[in-house]
C-alpha cells in the first residue's frame, strides 16, 4: 500500500486516506437547495478520504450560475443537512466550498435585476454566466461590466462569508474551504490588471491587494476556528478574464505566508500552469514553472496541509506525496463517472470515461447513474 491509501490527519479530522473529491459544479438543484438526490450522489463518492462540495453560493447577489446549493436561507442549510448526514452516515468528511463569483455573474440572476459587484468595475471579455436569456429560457449569458463596491461595503461581505461558514457547520459540514481561485471575487481584488481601485482595496500594493483575502480568512477563523477552514486557489489561471501579470508568484507567496501563521486546515492549488509564461516569478527566478512555486509554497506550510488539483494521476499523485511535495491529491472528473474512483485507483481498475454533454444540469442520467466497477 502507497501513501495515498493512507489514513491522513486533517488539522485533527481523521482521513479514511489521501483521495479529495474536488469540488465540481453540476447545476442539480432547481430550487438552490440540496436535495435527496444531491445527498445520493456525494454518498455514492463518500470513500474519498475528503469531500469538497460544489460551490454554494454565500448570497444572492455571489451567485452565478442558475441551479447551484446555496448555503444562506434555512431551507438550503436544511437541505444540506440531509447530504452530510447522509456521509457521514457511511464514514465520509466533507467540507463545504462557500463561493462568491464577484462579476461572473448576471441581472437575471441577481435581486431585482441588480448589476452583478466587484472589485473592479470592468467586464469579464469572453465570461459566461448561466442565467437567463432575453426569452427567459436558462441559457449562458455575458456578464455586464459590475457595479464597483464601495469601500464601506466590503465588510458586509466579509461577513457574509463568516455568516456562511458558520451555516455549513451548522448544516453538518466537517469545514469550509473559500473559493479564492478561478476567476471569481478574491481574484478580483488580487489581480492588479483587473482591480482599478484606488481605496485600501486596491491592488497597488501587496497588503492592499491580500487585504479582502485575509479579512474574510480570518472572519471565518473567528467564526468555526482554523482548523475548520481550507482555501483554493489558481495560480497561473485565465478563467474569466484573469490577465497573467509578473508579480503572480510573488502574491501567492506572500499570501500563503501568511495563511502559513493562521495555521488553516489546508491550502488547495489548482494547477493551470498551461498558462505560465515568462515573466513569473518565485522569489526573483525569472520564468519559472508551477512546480517550482509549489515547493516554495510547501515550505511555509508545516501546519497546513497542501492539496493539489488538476491532470491528477495516481503516478502523479503518489510521486509528489512521496516527494513531500504535497500532501494529500485531488480528482474531479474522475469522480463524475467513477464512484468508486478510490478503489480503481487502488487496484488499478479501469476507469469509465465522463458524458461531458451532462456535466452540468439535467436529472438522474450522467449525474447518479454510473455504476461501481465489476470484473467481466
């Protein structure tokens, strides 16, 4: 037995092993909440030693997509409620992503029709949101160019983020992680090619461009305590509009130092480096490549553990946590049509390949209809 098959100690929660379930957005919930179904599917993948939810929107006004949990009105903590009963029930973790896409989003979806806020006041070029179109038909829609937050209520954000940790632990969640990566509201502010304030908020220095960052980190640590609350974040990522800029390492660095002194549960990297270029740096070395920032991150973390997301393998994954490079791997689609994606891995059982045209939205078909495996 590899160390991925491992039992792993989460900041005091026990791993059944080093396998997450990386969060994957479905659109499987007409009404925003959770359901019975929903509950059947993350039970069927509940052998992952961690569970992260799809986002669940912390608001109204931070959701993006039509069809998504939510985690702020009684009825969506309820509903969430049935789901992590239901894995714990069969000796699953499972933590809750809570999720504001800032400007990916849309008037459709928003309270009366309101403009979608930000950071910045510019457009996501090439963004899609799914709201609804002009014939009122759910379909993918582009985002207007948002209404910039003021100053003065970016705290009640910060505390909506606080308010939806601390329903996901009253809905039963094992912890949190905050969706600060691909291209959604913690970008926003961090991005200094897309953050045109001028405020304490601005991108123009480092402390300014990490401050809504480590505000909301440490709102929820009040909250539910550190050892309750992951992060994810993409260096590297493009998604909706997110420009490479040359102090991308410099900024990650600075801010998982500082995560590093919170001692949170974990640290959760995407890895989209397809998209490095030139130009990047890790501690002034020009050019270099994601896994170089990945070591220089690891050594700021002897209290937090470090997932790491994207093309993972189990060659892949059992390499880097032999190497100390990361502690614990995460899969995505692999989960969507293999269950039982613990136990091919461990006896290197064939894996079923993914419907994408039903990743996300429809019913049962694609969603909770994919068999475990069983030997011809």
């Amino acid at each position: 037995m590899t160390r991925l098959f491992e039992k792993f100690d989460l900041a005091g929660l026990t791993l059944s092993n080093r396998i997450v379930m990386a969060p994957l957005t479905r659109a499987r919930a007409p009404q925003d909440i959770a359901d019975e179904r929903m509950a059947l599917y993350y039970i069927q993948r509940a052998t992952a030693g961690l569970i992260v939810s799809e986002g669940t929107p912390i608001s109204r006004e931070g959701q993006g997509y039509l069809f998504n949990p939510g985690i702020f009105t009684a009825e969506q903590i309820a509903g969430w409620r049935l789901t992590t009963n239901s894995v714990h029930a069969v000796g699953g973790r499972i933590f809750a992503q809570i999720w504001h896409v800032g400007r990916v989003s849309h008037p459709s979806i928003q309270a009366n029709g309101q403009l979608p806020v930000s950071a910045s006041s510019k457009a996501p070029a090439g963004a899609k949101a799914f709201g609804y179109d002009t014939d009122g038909q759910p379909n993918f829609v582009e985002p207007p160019a948002p209404r910039q937050l003021a100053t003065d209520e970016i705290p009640r954000i910060v505390r909506e983020f606080a308010q939806a940790a601390d329903n996901a632990v009253g809905a039963g969640f094992d912890g949190i992680e905050i969706h600060a990566a691909n291209g959604y509201l913690f970008e926003q502010f961090m991005n200094p090619l897309v953050n045109d304030r001028t405020d304490r908020y601005s991108a123009q220095t480092m402390d300014d461009r990490l401050r809504f960052t480590l505000e909301v980190i440490d709102a929820v640590v009040a909250r539910i305590g550190a050892a309750r609350v992951g992060i994810r974040l993409s260096p590297y990522g493009q998604l909706f509009d997110m420009p490479l800029y040359p102090e991308i390492d410099a900024t990650y660095t600075a801010l998982v130092k500082e995560i590093g002194r919170r001692k949170l549960a974990y640290v959760h990297l995407m890895d989209q480096s397809d998209f490095a270029v030139a130009g990047t740096t890790v501690n002034g070395n020009a050019g270099s490549s994601f896994n170089g920032l990945l070591r220089t991150l690891k050594q700021y973390l002897p209290h937090t553990a470090l997932i790491l997301a994207g093309g993972m393998t189990r060659t892949r994954a059992e390499q880097m946590i032999a190497e100390d490079i990361i502690d614990l791997a995460a899969f995505g689609t692999g989960f969507i049509s293999n269950p039982d994606l613990v136990a091919r891995l461990q006896n290197d059982w064939p894996l079923t390949p993914a419907n994408r045209e039903t990743f996300f939205g429809g019913g049962a078909q694609g969603y909770i209809d994919y068999s475990a495996y069983t030997a011809n």
